[in-house]
C-alpha cells in the first residue's frame, strides 16, 4: 500500500492569494489552472519535512512497476511525489527544497506545452518551463509521458483523448515518449479518461497510468489507474496525516 501525492503549482501564498490565472503555454492551448492545484511554498516545505521526520520511504516509479509485477516489497510507509505539467515554479521553488533534501520526485511533461528556450519567471501566468530547464533538473525529476498536444480539454467532464481516435492517442503519445525518459508510465491530463484510454494503454504496453482520483493504492488496484491525491495550499497538517493513511 502507498501514497501518491500530486502537485502543480507550488507559489508563496502570496501570490496565490492574487487568483486564479491563465496558463501560457508552448501549443498556444488556452485554459486556466484552478486554485485547488496551488499549494503554497511553507506548506510543501513542511509537508516534506515532515515525510523526512516520520522516515517516509520515497519511492521511484520502477520500484512501483516491481510492486505491481510481485518484484518489490513495499515499505509500510511509502510515498510516490509527482508533479504535473512543468510550470515555471515547479522550477523555482519545488526543485531547490527537493534537491537540497535529496529527494526525487516524479515529473509528467506535456511536451507540447514546453518552451524551446528559458523565459523569465511570469507569477501572473502559469507558464511551463523550457526543454534545457527540464534536463537541468534531471537529478531530481524522473519525466515520464503526460501527452504530447493532447492535454486538452471540453469542460471537466472529456479530455482530448477520450474524443479523437484512438490512432490519434497513440500517435501523441509517442510524440511524447521523444523527449521523456520513461516512455511505460503515464498521467491522464486533467485525470480524465474513460475505458477506451485505459485499454489503449495497455495495448502500447504501459505499466502505469495515474488518474487524480482520491485514495491509497492497494497491491489490487489497478496499475493504469493509480490513485492520487492532490494537495492544495494551507492543508492542516491531520488532513495531510489521512491523506497519508496514517491512523491516529
């Protein structure tokens, strides 16, 4: 049994306290990213220290394929980090708290998103980072597949690989797997999906896909649908210890 935790945005409060802003991204994709995936830099800074203090294990992603094919055993405390979309503050603020400790963590890169050249910090968008900046940051992130152009969405209910073919899918996704290292694990953007996904998946031989649904991942759960759970800004510390199934 183990955590996964999930984070986009880590700011000051401060400037997440300034509202919800547009995404500015490499594809010319035009969404915003809602206040609930902003978590503030004390809070995640604690967070982690607090993991560290209670000797969480940390795991990596091939230790979580070896779970799940009966080559691991899992620590009775295990915590998955993994971070979606690659904004400038994952950059800014994640990386230095995680490097400093020594941590690793887990990045999913929409490649179509991501710039070809570095730009100065913007805290009034949510603004990926560019290539060199990821493999800057390798020693810490581990970048796996989160599609290519597909991080699209219609409303909250349907993301763009649950509406095209599904040559279309494969073929974004492969469009990913040109830059990421770990071309087997993926996150469903916006943690949309439907069955025809799933089984896509499976198809081009994926051994784990992450959905955002709540919950602790069991020996029973479905790898291509790995539970996560996302951490929003100012969260108690006893909210933080159940999503960690910890038990008072």
């Amino acid at each position: 049994m183990f955590t996964t935790l999930v984070f986009h945005e880590i700011r000051p409060l401060t400037e997440i306290q300034a509202g919800m802003r547009p995404i500015q991204v490499a594809d010319g994709y035009a969404d915003s990213l809602p206040l609930p995936l902003y978590n503030d830099l004390d809070s995640f800074s604690a967070q982690i220290d607090y993991l560290i203090a209670q000797q969480y294990h940390f795991l990596t992603l091939v230790e979580v394929i070896d779970f799940y094919a009966g080559k691991f055993t899992m620590p009775e405390k295990s915590v998955l980090l993994t971070f979606d979309d690659c904004y400038q503050s994952q950059l800014r603020y994640a990386y230095p708290i995680l490097q400093q400790r020594h941590l690793t963590a887990v990045s999913f890169v929409p490649t179509g998103w991501i710039f070809q050249k570095p730009t100065a910090y913007a805290p009034e968008v949510s603004r990926p980072v560019s290539f060199p900046e990821l493999l800057g940051m390798a020693d810490v992130f581990t970048y796996a597949n989160h599609t290519h152009h597909f991080h699209q969405r219609k409303g909250t209910t349907a993301s763009r690989a649950m509406w095209e073919e599904e040559k279309a899918f494969i073929a974004d996704l492969k469009a990913c797997n040109q830059f990421v290292p770990v071309k087997d694990v993926f996150a469903y953007p916006f943690g949309l999906y439907d069955e025809k996904n799933v089984t896509t998946l499976a198809k081009e031989n994926f051994k784990l896909a992450f959905t955002t649904i709540k919950g602790m991942n069991l020996k029973d759960t479905n790898p291509l649908e790995l539970r996560r759970n996302v951490v929003p800004a100012q969260l108690p510390l006893a909210v933080f210890k159940e999503i960690l199934g910890e038990k008072e």
